[in-house]
C-alpha cells in the first residue's frame, strides 16, 4: 500500500516543472496579448542613407 502511494506522489511531482513552465509561457503570451509591443516612433528610426 505504501509503495502505491509513493509511486503516485512521484508521479505528481514529476509533472510539477511542466506545470511551472507552462504557466509561464501562458502568463508571457497573456501579458503580450494585454499589452502589444508599439510600432517604434518616427524618431526612433535611422535616418534614411544618403544617395
């Protein structure tokens, strides 16, 4: 009975890094749905190259 019960407390575990890093990568793409990345602004770019 205990080794079941082991077992199955290491399988949760093992499943907790994927858990962890699937949360992070919904949190980046809701925070860039939420706040799109802005086109730069006319003064920002380069100058045009002379002819």
């Amino acid at each position: 009975m205990a080794s079941v019960l082991l077992f199955a407390v290491k399988g949760l575990l093992d499943q907790v890094p994927d858990v962890i890093e699937s949360a992070g990568r919904a949190r980046d793409s809701w925070q860039r749905f939420r706040q799109p990345e802005l086109p730069p602004r006319p003064d920002d770019e380069e100058p045009p190259m002379a002819a």
